[in-house]
C-alpha cells in the first residue's frame, strides 16, 4: 500500500537516508558545477548555473573551501546533497569536497551524490573518500535498457547505498516500469520519482513534448503525479519515493530555512514560521545622530545596528515607535539565505 507522506508525496517503504536529512531540512545542497553531457530536455537547472563550471552551497555562490563549511555550518547540516550537473564531471573536485565534509563533521555527517556516470572505478574512488550514498539518473533511452549499463556490477561491488533518481514523465509510465523493475532486480536499495516541474531553463519542452502545468500556482507538470502513482502500484516490492513539488517547497526548503534563520538570527531579528527574518529598518543620513535619538527614547543599544545610509532596529520596537519617528520606517521580512531576498516590505510612518 502507498503511504501518504505531507504535501502530496508518496512511499512504498521507507525513504532513502540522504532523504531523511533532505526532510529535515538539515542537508545542505553542495551545487559542485554546471557542467554535464546529457543534455536531458527536462533538466531544471537554472540559467546562471547550467553548463557552466561554477559551485554553489545551498544559495550562495562559493570560491572557497571556508565558505561551504561556513554554509554548512550556518544550518547545523547533518548532510549534504552533492549535485549538478554532474559531479563526476570535475571528479578531483568531488572527491575533495566529500573528503573536506567528512574531516570537518565527521564520519556521522551523510553524504549523498546525484550522477549520470555509471562508471564502476570513480564510484570505488567516491567510496573510498567516503561518500555514503550514491544516485544514478540514467537518461530516458536507457529505462528500457539498463541491462547494458554496469549498474548491476557497482551495486554488487560497492557496500554504499545505491539508488535511482529520475523524474516521472508523462507518457513514459512503460519505461519507468522497466527502469523500477530492473533496479529492484539488481538490489539497487531506492528508486526516487520526483515531481517533472518546468523552470526558465526547460520551459521549451512544454511545448515540444505537450506538457502543462498542473494549476496556476505550482510548477508542476500535470499528470506527472499519476505517472508516479501507476509505476509504484505496479511495483510494489521496489522501495519507491514520490517526492512531490510541494514538498520541496513546503517542507525540506522551509525546514531548511527555519534551521538557518534560526542559526542566524540576531537578536533585533524575529523568525517566522516560514522560516524568513523580520528586519525592523529606518533610513537615515547620519546613522550615528539617529542611534543617539533612539537611546535618547530609551531603545536598548543591543537592539540596534548601524548599516550602510541605515539603522536596523528590531522590529517590535520600531513598529512601537515609528510614527514618533521623522526618520522613513520598514518592516522587512527577507529569506534567510546569502542574497537575502526580500518577501516583503511593509512602511511603519
């Protein structure tokens, strides 16, 4: 029987371990670079990373090694997710940042992998530094043909779990059964079918294979879910995960979100239930005479900062205050990530 799970996600069998900490929301996703020669119409990668050879933890673009384990740190990760493109695509990479997490957690932090490349010596390479988890997304020409792949010689010689990831596309339900069947076959442990979403860099295969969205809210495209939903029932002995759009969103980003908001939180900060910061924000041109006018009114000096033509109050105090205030007052609530991005702004006077 299909276990419902939040958000409209589904299981026969438990999840996967990697997803575990993905549902938490305490893994962080290690972008290692754009490149990949798949070229797989449905790939949602975004424009500024696809193809092209750069890293990103979680949503900030990184150049060093301090600032992963900065990135890691700043939601307590107990994982993380290595993705691309595909990370054996810059293998020497990949081995290092596998080797940096493991020497900087410890053996307990999970470590995960997304990849195309069924190649039997790189996955004894990636074991060998320590990986945990491996997931092969083989391309849609191959579902019905895995049989000619390695995959049943990695998963007999490799003592890491070995999964399958791919999306469930519309139309392709005779495939992915053979996919699903031929993995469980061979003792590969999970099979992961996500939700098909279009995205900026996709958004070409609506038309050309007839796919829409599922409603005017979601990324999602109809019909993938029942796609999921027939493959599962006629694979019920296969450890099947549907992971839905909705749950990306509505519980392993926002899990993730409140993990490091509530990390990085000062204390002139609030956190929501979402998981955004609340700013409390007066413009000003001279900040100092400003923060002297607010100690002046008795505003703890620990509830404010000074920023670049700004003050930064909290935001309980200043919504008490604004309107005796001859300085522009906001209320800001922002995601809690490297850009900062700001959900929405609300004047105080």
């Amino acid at each position: 029987m299909l276990r419902k799970m939040e958000c409209g996600s589904l299981c026969n069998g438990g999840v996967a371990d990697g997803c575990e900490h993905c549902i938490a929301g305490s893994k962080m996703v290690l972008f290692v670079t754009g490149l990949c020669g798949c070229g797989c119409f449905y790939c949602p990668v975004s424009l500024e990373k696809k193809e092209l050879d750069v890293i990103y933890a979680n949503e900030a673009r990184v150049t060093t090694d301090e600032e992963i384990i900065a990135e890691a740190e700043s939601i307590d990760a107990t994982g993380t997710g290595i993705t691309g493109g595909d990370p054996l695509a810059v293998m020497d990479r990949t081995l290092h940042m596998i080797r940096l997490l493991k020497d900087r957690f410890g053996e307990d932090h999970h470590i995960h992998l997304y990849t195309a490349t069924m190649d039997p010596s790189k996955v004894a390479a990636l074991e060998a530094a320590g990986l945990d988890e491996i997931r092969f997304h083989p391309p849609v020409e191959l579902w019905s043909d895995m049989a000619s792949t390695p995959l049943a010689e990695i998963v007999s010689g490799t003592s890491m779990d070995v999964g399958i990831e791919v999306p469930a596309i519309p139309g392709r339900e005779s495939e992915l059964c053979d996919l699903v069947a031929y993995a469980h076959s061979v003792g590969v442990r999970f099979i992961n079918l996500n939700e098909l979403e279009f995205s900026e860099s996709n958004w070409d295969m609506m038309d050309a294979h007839g796919f829409s969205v599922r409603d005017d809210v979601s990324s999602a495209i109809l019909g993938s879910e029942d796609t999921a939903r027939y493959v599962m029932k006629r694979n019920r002995r296969a450890r099947t995960h549907f992971c839905s759009s909705s749950f990306k969103d509505g519980v392993q980003l926002r899990r993730r979100l409140i993990r490091r908001a509530e990390h990085i939180c000062t204390p002139y900060q609030a956190v929501t239930d979402d998981g955004t910061l609340v700013r409390g924000y007066l413009y000003c041109e001279d900040t100092a005479a400003a923060r002297r006018e607010l100690m002046d009114m008795g505003v703890p000096e620990d509830m404010v900062c000074e920023l670049q033509g700004k003050l930064e109050v909290a935001p309980w105090i200043l919504e008490e205050i604004a309107d005796s205030l001859r300085y522009r007052c906001y209320m800001s609530e922002q995601y809690p990530t490297a850009d900062g991005l700001e959900v929405e702004r609300t004047p105080l006077n």
